[in-house]
C-alpha cells in the first residue's frame, strides 16, 4: 500500500500518535524553557539553581519510568492514554501554581514524567506494536507532531506572554491538551484489519513471520545490545542535548549573532520532518536495522560541518544535519527494537531505554561545560563530539550492513 492510502486508511489512529507526540511538548525541555524567567524571576532562582532543580526532576521520572513503563504491557491503548493525559493535564494545572522551590520540584517531575517520558513512550509503543509492514512510517508520521511543536511552540509562547500571565498559560495549556485529545480516545485508537501487528497479544500468538518477543533480561544479554544499540539509544541524546545546551558558546565561536543563530532552528525543524518522512519509507523498504547507521550519520557530519566549513553554508549544514538525524533517529530506534526483540514485551523493554536517553541528556551538557571552562575551543570540541557519535554508527554499520547479522536468536 502506497504512504497516501496508508495515511488516508488509517489517518485516525496515525492523528492520534501525532497528537500524543505533539502534546508531549509540555513535558519537553524547549518548552518549559520557554517559561525561564518567570519562573526564576518568581522563585528568585539563579540559572545555576534551576538547572540543577531540572536535572534532579528529569533524573526522577526517568527513575520512575523504568517501572511505570511496564504498563505499555498489561494495559490498553486507549485506557493507558486516558491516564497519561490526564496525568499530564494535572500537571500542568500544579506548574500553574507553583509557589515554592519544592512545588517547582515536584512540577517539574510530573511535566517529564507524563509528558516527555509516558506521552512519547504510550503513543511509540502502540505504533510499532500494531503495524508491520507500515511500522516505519507509521511511527515517521506520529513523530511529526513534537517537531511541529518545536517549529510553532517558541513563536506561539512568546506571543501568548505578551498578554497572558504564564500560570494563566499553563492552566489554559492545560485544559486545552484534555479536552483536543481525550473524548476522542475511543474513535481514534481503535483497531483496524489494515493493522498487521499483534497488539498485546500473548507470545502463544506470534507467527511464523515475527520473531520471537524477548523480555528485558534477554534482551541486556544480547551483546549487540550492550555493544551496539545502547549506544545509538544513548548518542542522539548525549550530542544533540549537549551542543544545543551550549548553543550561545558554539555561536560565540563561530561570530554568528544569536539572532541569526535562531533564526536555523526553523531549517532544523524542517530536516527534522523530511527525515521522520524518509526513515519510515526506507524502515519498511529495507529495515530498521539496515537503516541504523545511516540514521545517525549526520551526528558525525554536523559537528565536523560547524568546525571545518566557514561562513553561511557552515550553519545550514550544521543545523540540517542535525534535523535530519534527530528526524531519522526517533522512528529508527522504535522499529529496530520492535524488529530484534519482538513486540510482545515491547513496554518494558522501551521503559528500560528511555532512562538512557535521559541519563544521557542530562550527562553531555555538564561534561561538555567542564570541557569549556577547561579552554577547549571549537576544534576540539566539535572533534571529539564527532569521533565519539562515530563509534556506534561504524558498530551498526558492521555487524547490521557488512556481516548482516540482523535477528536475535
């Protein structure tokens, strides 16, 4: 079936995964930085200070979701969804009301957890469980929804405070993300005979064609995991976090005003659906697996581009590579783990690979702070970030495409 008659198929469960991608937003780190001054300002906190609060509540629910996670497993689409969004709506209706440096805390901790953690991981689970031969463009479409996120969120926010108090915002962010998604729940994620995978079916289920599910101990027994998929899990998350984080001393570098900087982030969002887009074509022609490397090549090739290429087209390819692979990644990682370990045990397994990420965002702006107040300069750092993103794209390259050592056995 062609990507047009697929969408127009099945286009009310993929509107459910772009919606439960794009309301995920609350709980993302570009978007709750939108509301940094008002927070400090109200709270009288430092940079330092809320940013070392926001580690610790990122740290937590990444904690939490190791064991909350698991429900992707033993609880329905629909009913699973119900309670994140609305785990998600009260929090943002507490962050509307925060007073304290423990309510921000415990606001903070609720935002990552229903939002960045259980949104992401509910809607991701459920696309790579039910489709098949549709899997990679199924969870390319869903994807669209944080990026259109990040392309309107920044402009929409800075606008809405122009004549809004932010706790006013949020409460209406709030109500608003409920009332878009929830009562549709039931029309939008039910099942449908062009939906090819299992679902949550038992392992009793599987065909011959589907390999055999593995629980979260097989899988950390697999070498290539520990060898191989860790590491591209855990690489998008270390490179794009720490090099955004330190974006204002990257620019510096470079003499690029930060208005002209900014100014990239709509090409970044723009590479970022054309690679969603591509990956879920080439996931279902060729496999995710095949796929691994290639996806994650431009985290090798945006680094060196920002270091090695002066002037303007230093820029454009240093954002565009990034998109393209932050696009590519997230549709990538989902069908590679659904293809090597099977779909059945999917929700653990995903709840242990999304502390990784977070583990990992949270690690690479420190140690690459510590490498700037060290008096390492562009060169060095934008070489070392490239070597270390190309160890597990030259991992996945060899064992997926040279020795095509592909299913788990």
């Amino acid at each position: 079936m062609g990507s047009l008659a697929f969408m127009r198929a099945e286009w009310r469960f993929l509107l459910y995964g772009l919606l439960m991608s794009f309301f995920s937003s609350l709980g993302q780190t570009f978007f709750i930085s939108l509301f940094s001054p008002q927070i400090r300002e109200t709270l009288d906190l430092s940079h330092g200070s809320f940013g070392s609060w926001y580690a610790a509540a990122t740290i937590a629910s990444a904690i939490t979701l190791f064991w909350l996670g698991k429900l992707a497993d033993t609880v329905s689409v629909p009913r699973l969804s119900f309670y994140t969004l609305t785990g998600l709506a009260l929090a943002a209706l507490f962050f509307a009301s925060i007073q304290t440096v423990w309510m921000l805390v415990i606001g903070l901790y609720l935002l990552r957890l229903f939002g960045q953690g259980m949104s992401y991981h509910v809607y991701a689970t459920a696309m790579a469980r039910r489709y098949r031969a549709a899997r990679g463009r199924a969870l390319a479409i869903s994807s669209l929804g944080i990026h259109i996120a990040e392309s309107i969120g920044p402009a929409s926010v800075v606008g809405l405070l122009a004549v809004l108090d932010w706790r006013l915002l949020w409460a209406g962010l709030a109500v608003f993300s409920w009332l878009a998604l929830v009562p549709f729940l039931p029309v939008l994620t039910r099942r449908t005979e062009l939906q090819d995978g299992l679902g949550r079916q038992s392992g009793a289920d599987i065909s011959a064609q589907q390999p055999a599910s593995l629980s979260r101990r097989e899988m950390l027994r697999d070498p290539v995991f520990r060898g191989v998929i860790l590491w591209l899990v855990a690489m998008p998350s270390f490179v794009i976090t720490g090099l955004f984080f330190h974006q204002i001393f990257l620019a510096s570098e470079r003499a690029v005003p930060l208005l002209v900087w900014g100014a990239h982030y709509g090409l970044y969002a723009l590479a970022a659906v054309c690679g969603a887009l591509a990956a879920g074509w080439l996931i279902d022609r060729f496999s995710a697996q095949h796929l691994a490397a290639l996806s994650q090549s431009g985290l090798v090739v945006a680094p060196l581009c920002l270091w090695l290429v002066p002037g303007a087209a230093g820029l454009w390819l240093f954002f565009s590579s990034f998109g393209l692979a932050a696009g590519m990644t997230g549709a990538m990682m989902n069908a590679l783990l659904a293809e090597r370990y099977g779909t059945e045990k999917l929700g653990e397994i995903r709840a242990l690979i999304l502390p990784v990420t977070v583990l990992f965002s949270a690690v690479s702006p420190m140690l690459m702070g510590v490498m700037i107040d060290a008096g390492a300069g562009l060169g060095l750092l934008m070489g070392l970030v490239a070597l270390i993103a190309a160890l597990p794209v030259s991992a996945a390259f060899v064992w997926f495409n040279l020795l095509g050592r592909r299913v788990y056995r």
